[in-house]
C-alpha cells in the first residue's frame, strides 16, 4: 500500500509540474483573473479524469490503443488550444479586473484536459494497468495510488497558482501585456504539437 501511495506521488508531481495544455492555462488565468481563478483551473483533472479512469478500466486500455479516437482527440484539442492562443493575442488585457463567469477559468482547464490524448494514454497505457494488476490484492492501495496521484497533480498546479496568483498584484503592467503574448505563443505551439500527434495517431490507422 504505501509502495503504491509512493508511486502515486511520483507520477502525480512529474503529471503537475511537466510543460502542457493545462499547466500553461493554470499561469494564464492566475494572471487574468487571480488566485481562485488559477486554482480552478487546477482543479479540472478531477472533473476530467474520472470518465477516463472508469472507461479505461472498462475497456482495458482500449482508448489508448485505439489511433483513430486518439487522432480525433488530438486534433479538436488542438482546435480548442488555438482558440485559447487567439484569445490570448487579441488584446486581453490581463492586469485588467476579472469580471466573467466564475466558472469559466474551470471549464476553460476542464475542455483543455478533456481533448488532450495525453490523460488517456496515461491511464490505459499506465495508472489502468497497474491498478488492474493491485486491486484483487491491494484493494486499498489503489485507493491509495489514486489519492496520492491527484493530490499532487493538483496540488503542484494549485502551488503555481499561488505563486502566479499572489504575485499579481505586485507585477507592472508592462509585464502581463508580455506575458499574455507569451503565453498565447506557447498554447499555440501546444495546439501544434496536438495537431501533429493527431495525424501521427490517424496515419497509424491506415
């Protein structure tokens, strides 16, 4: 159990702090619209996940293995990212106050997550394989795996929020006109990154 716990832990803190989609949106929307703006977004992979994790299971890695479905993912996440970059470049002004929904910043994170490739992957090609191997004879300690991956998969996304999110109010205006264009170039190149991996996974099915 405390070998799963501990395995959970690596894989959630190396998910939270690598370079994506999500991570770049949590840093985005914590200077839009600050901390609790940033930290919904951090909070999109329990909103997510679930459906992936349950379907993974369920069909034993049969999302992951599939490249059409993976292609089509791909390619609409792709579409969404640029979006998101076109926001970005079309002249927000992210010193200005936040003033929309407060649900958007989390259903922003949950569309950027959910047509990402990269959580089924995960799940049907690694976390769903081995908790299909542990739970006839370590029940709780894939509940324990799980608790331990999201705690810091989120955690490490809420930490940076704070640190983006408090930082805010001290940072010049010159800055987030910078960093909104920054920020904007980096969905992009994800958005073509996604679009590359889309066809990479459809040409695999012809």
């Amino acid at each position: 159990m405390v070998d799963l716990f501990a395995a959970g832990l690596v894989l959630g803190l190396a998910a939270g702090i690598s370079p994506g989609p999500l991570l770049t949106l949590v840093i985005l929307e914590s200077l839009r619209g600050g901390l609790a703006a940033g930290v919904r977004v951090a909070f999109a992979p329990l909103v997510t996940d679930f459906p992936i994790v349950v379907a993974t299971l369920w069909l034993l890695g049969g999302i992951g293995r599939n490249p059409i479905l993976l292609g089509l993912i791909a390619l609409l996440g792709g579409c969404y990212l640029l979006w998101l970059a076109w926001e970005g470049v079309s002249g927000t002004d992210l010193s200005a106050p936040f003033s929309s929904d407060p649900s958007a910043s989390l259903w922003k994170g949950v569309l950027a997550n959910f047509l990402s490739p990269h959580p089924y992957l995960f799940w049907a090609l690694v976390g769903g394989p081995l908790m299909a191997a542990a739970w006839p004879r370590h029940g709780w300690g894939v509940m324990a795996f799980v608790a331990g991956f999201y705690l810091l998969l989120v955690g490490s996304k809420v930490a940076v929020a704070v640190l983006v999110g408090r930082s805010r109010s001290h940072l010049p205006a010159s800055f987030f006109r910078v960093a909104n264009r920054l920020l904007a170039f980096l969905l992009l190149g994800f958005a073509l990154i996604l679009f590359r991996d889309g066809w990479r996974f459809l040409a695999l099915s012809f």
